[in-house]
C-alpha cells in the first residue's frame, strides 16, 4: 500500500502540472502561476488530493532550489562574480537591512516584543529565490539591469540566512527557551555539534576550502574519466553525486546547501564540462522546482486566510508595500532607469521559500508563538503566490506605459571570449582546421563528444 500510495501521490503532481502550466503558458500566465494554481487545486482546501504530506514533500522539492543555484554558478565566473560584489554586498546589504528595520519598527507597532518584532523583521525581508528567478529566465530578463540586481539581492539574502539561523536562538530569552536549544542540540546529529566556536568556524572554512580546492583540481580527471566511458547516464549521475555531496557536506557544518552548490558552481564555471553539466543537471532541477511550486501551492491554509481574510489580506498588502518602496528607492539610489527599476521592484515584493523554514525553527526556540507562525506563514505564501500576478501587471500595463519613455545610453556588455571562432568536433578535418588556425594565430573553442 505504501508504493501505491507513492505512486500515486507521484500521478497526481505530475498530472496537475501537465494540466495545469500549459493552460497558464496559454493565457500568458506563465508556469508559476501554474503550478501555484494547480496546486491550490490538488491541495487540502481544494480537491483535497493530497493532504499533510505536502510538507514532506515541499523538504524533497526544495532540492530544485540547490540544483537551481548550482546551474546559475556556472554561469558565474569567479572573475564576474568578483565584479559583481558591489551589487551583492551594497545593494542587497541594503535591501536586507532597511527592509528588517522597517518591517521590525511595524511589528513592535502592532504590539510584539523586541526579539520577536526582530526575527518577524529579518525573516520577512527575504525574497523567493525560486519564483524570481524561474519568473525572470522564462522571460529572459535575467541579464537586464534589473534581473542582475534581483539577483544580486537573491544571493545575499541567501548567505544570509546562515547567520539569521545563529541569532534566532539567541532571540529566545528566558530558561525555557535556553532549555529547549540545550535539547535540541543533543539530538542534532551535524558534524560541527558540541564543538567550540572556532572548532565550528574552522569546520567551516575546511568545507568551503575543499569545494574549491575540489572543483578546482579534483573534478576535472575525475569527469574526464568518466567522460571516456561515453556513457551518458553515468555523467548525468556523477553530476548529480557532485551536487547531492556539496548539499550533504553543507547541511553537516551548518551552511546552506544552496550557498555550497552556488560555489561549486562557480568554481566549475570555468571547467571545460560546464554545458555537459547545465544539460544534466537542468531537467531535474525544472521538475523538483515544478513540485516546488506545486507544494507552495497546496500549503496555502485557506482555512486561516478565511477565518480572518482582512488580517492576512493586510498583512500580504503591508509586506509588498514596504518591500516595494524600499527596492524602488534602493533602485534609483543605485541609478536603474525607471523601467528597469519596476521590474527590480515588482520582482522581489514578496517573501521567501526560507521563511517557512525559519518562521519553524524560530517557533520552535520560543522565539515567535504558534499562532503568529501560522497566520505569517500564510501571508508569505499568499505573497509568494501572488508574485506572477504583480509580473503580469508590470508586463502588460505598466511597461507599455512607462517603460520606453526613459531613454538611458546603456553600456556595452563586457565580451570575455577572445575566440572567435567555434570548431564543432575536432576529428580528422576538425583537427586539420584547428592546427591550420592556431598556425596563424586565430584562438578556437572546441565542442567535442570525446575529452581526449
């Protein structure tokens, strides 16, 4: 009974989103509003086809998340991703802690504590990662000025994460809660547990410096074994260890397995087997980020959401109100033009997929009560859900409108690639032509099936 249980489960999110994404794609709706949709559809407040499970499967699902990052690092190189640390560290430092501020001084307003009012405020300020950026590349604007500032704000507030997981325990004030971190911690089973702050800090730094001392030197004979097999479901399946291990190691020293397969990523990003990764690993990412959203979908409690449709409704209007001003003032602090910067706003104007993560850990430190974890978990899957929609507004009424009417000289991409020529397959003609070019000079890049 259980397979078919699982079977089962399996043929009903594989049906919703067969269903459900090509209507939407049909209504120009996109696919994330699809999946929502279906969601909401198959969930416990509709059909009622799947039930408690939905949060087991929401933990499996958020691998698409990691496998998304991954991909998305090796199209980073290190080279630009130093290039881009000021976007990173000034507009998403800023982003993060304007949004946390405000959001904190609002929640000791409507009467909480300064711990809880401060942990509402940090969690709160995070954006979905996997809608915006699932949102920007199925438009393809993610190298817009206004997609790489998305995603510049993505990625710090990804890091960041790491360290709101240290300071919501120390939230929680009084014994009891000092009590309950003292339990869990003897049931943890992390490699870093009961060891000092610079055993854990040095446990750190070994992991990091070990992913890029591995992708660095380690991996590349390693796939071009692999590679001579010219088997290629085993290239699909070490690609997928690689991106499993980071995601493992990660989780052991307390990082997040997101941060851990964006650096590998990036580390691989100059490998010769970059584009043989992004092919294997790109499918399972799309499908585990579907039954992501799928999941999203079917966790909205509109049980909740009705009991009290003013409070949630003012509370998702609250949260996109003030992310929207902060990121439309940050916008234009950092010279965006106006188009670019409505796409930046509208974009990031909700919460997080970690919310729901942390809005769990922090009840469970005493940080936040039960009943407020419940109703702000409903109001960051509502505002999550309703973020195609504000993409859609922006798209067809409010880029038409305004979005030629600013002129702005734009730069000229940087071009990295000094070759300029494209040899597909470097047999006996190809490696005559190969040998004829670099007699004169001319720099090649091969696309070959054989790594030798």
């Amino acid at each position: 009974m259980h397979g078919q249980g699982f079977f089962f489960q399996a043929f009903v999110y594989l049906g919703a989103a067969v269903i459900a994404v090509p209507i939407a794609k049909r209504l120009g709706l996109g696919s994330v509003l699809g999946y929502l949709l279906a969601g909401m559809a198959i969930g416990p407040f509709g059909l009622g086809l799947i039930g408690a499970e939905g949060k087991d499967v929401m933990h499996f699902a958020e691998f698409g998340v990691v496998m998304m990052l991954f991909l998305i690092g090796l199209e980073l190189r290190p080279s630009l991703l130093w290039r881009m640390r000021g976007p990173i560290v000034g507009l998403g430092g800023l982003q993060l802690g304007v949004t946390a501020a405000l959001l904190t001084a609002l929640s000791m307003a409507a009467g909480y504590s300064w711990n809880t009012a401060l942990a509402i405020g940090l969690i709160l300020a995070l954006s979905s990662t996997a809608i915006v950026l699932q949102t920007l590349a199925e438009k393809s604007l993610v190298n817009t000025d206004g997609g790489q500032s998305a995603f510049s704000v993505l990625l710090f507030q990804d890091i960041a994460v790491i360290p709101m997981l240290a300071i919501l325990p120390l939230l929680a004030l009084g014994p009891e809660a000092g009590s309950q971190l003292g339990a869990q911690a003897d049931h943890s089973s992390s490699w870093v547990d009961g060891l000092p702050a610079w055993g854990q800090t040095l446990a750190v730094l070994g992991a990091v410096a070990g992913i890029f001392v591995g992708g660095r030197y380690l991996m590349r004979p390693v796939f071009r074994f692999i590679a001579r097999t010219r088997q290629s479901e085993i290239f699909t399946a070490a690609a997928l260890l690689l991106v499993i291990g980071i995601a493992l190691l990660m989780a052991q020293v307390g990082l997040s397995p997101a941060l851990g397969t964006f650096l590998a990523g990036v580390v691989l990003a100059d490998s010769e087997y970059r584009h043989e990764l992004e092919a294997d690993v790109a499918p399972f990412k799309a499908l585990l980020l579907g039954v992501f959203f799928i999941a999203v979908g079917a966790s909205v409690d509109f049980g909740l959401i009705l009991s009290d449709p003013a409070r949630i409704i003012a509370l998702v209007g609250a949260l996109i109100v003030i992310k929207f001003a902060v990121l439309v003032a940050l916008g234009r602090l950092f010279g965006m033009g106006f188009d670019q910067n409505l796409l930046f706003a509208f974009s990031l104007a909700q919460g997080g997929e970690f919310a729901f993560v942390l809005f769990s850990f922090a009840a469970q430190q005493g940080v936040i009560d039960s009943e407020t974890t419940q109703t702000l978990v409903a109001a960051v899957a509502v505002s999550m859900a309703a973020t195609p929609v504000l993409m859609l507004l922006n798209d067809k009424l409010l880029q038409p409108r305004f979005g030629t009417r600013e002129q702005r000289e734009r730069e000229p991409d940087a071009m990295e690639e000094s070759k300029p020529v494209i040899i597909a397959g470097f047999g006996r003609v190809g490696g005559i032509v190969g040998r004829l070019l670099r007699a004169n000079g001319i720099g090649t890049t091969v696309l070959e099936f054989d790594s030798d």
